[in-house]
C-alpha cells in the first residue's frame, strides 16, 4: 500500500498527496469522501470549491420538511459531464472538507516558497 501525507480530514472526508518512493506527490490532491474519490490539480481544486460555493448560496431548505435529509442539489464537479446529487448537510460538510484542504495546501505551498529564499 502507497504511503500518504494527509492534508485536511472532517468527519465527511479526507484529503491528502500520495508519496511514492519516499516522494511527496504534491501535483495532486487526493479527495475522498463518501463512496468518491477524486485526485485534483490546484486549478481543479480551486473550481470544485467555487461550484460547492454555489451551490451552497442557491440551498433554500430552511422550510422544507426535509432539510438535510435529501439529494435534490446537484453539485458540478471539475470532471465535465459528472455532478454529484448531495443533501444541503453534505454540501456544507464538502465546503468545509475542500476550503479546509485549500487552505492547507496554499499555506504550504507559501511556506515552501518563502523558506527557499
């Protein structure tokens, strides 16, 4: 089994690079949630935050006797033609899991450039 340098994790998902022959692979991050994986570039990142973004603004469920309880949100993902259907908790617990996971690979990616100087 492939070694790995977690990133982020919530009670959703975790996201992490995979390190191969003692190697961090830090062109993607690995994004494992649910029954789904998805290995992600910066760019792919940062365009799967902004679509969970959206579609956290257009939740409208705070009337509806279901809340949190159905999949009636399609989410585009980064990959054209695929979209995942999540409840608003999902969403929210997706933003969390990708922002949390930005963030940390950002912070990294600064710390790595400003300590090579």
């Amino acid at each position: 089994m492939d070694q790995i340098e977690q990133l982020y994790h919530n009670d959703f998902g975790v996201a992490f690079y995979w390190v191969k022959n003692d190697k961090i692979l830090r062109e993607k991050v690995q994004l494992v949630f649910k029954e789904t994986g998805f290995y992600l570039s910066l760019s792919e990142l940062m365009k799967f935050s902004a679509n969970i973004e959206t579609t956290c603004r257009n939740i409208k469920c705070s009337d509806c006797k279901l809340r949190e309880h159905c999949h009636k949100f399609l989410l585009e993902t980064p990959f054209p033609g695929l979209e995942l259907a999540v409840s608003e908790s999902e969403a929210m617990q997706l933003k969390d899991l990708v922002s949390g996971t930005l963030f940390q690979v950002q912070l990294d990616n600064y710390l790595n450039d400003f300590c090579k100087n």
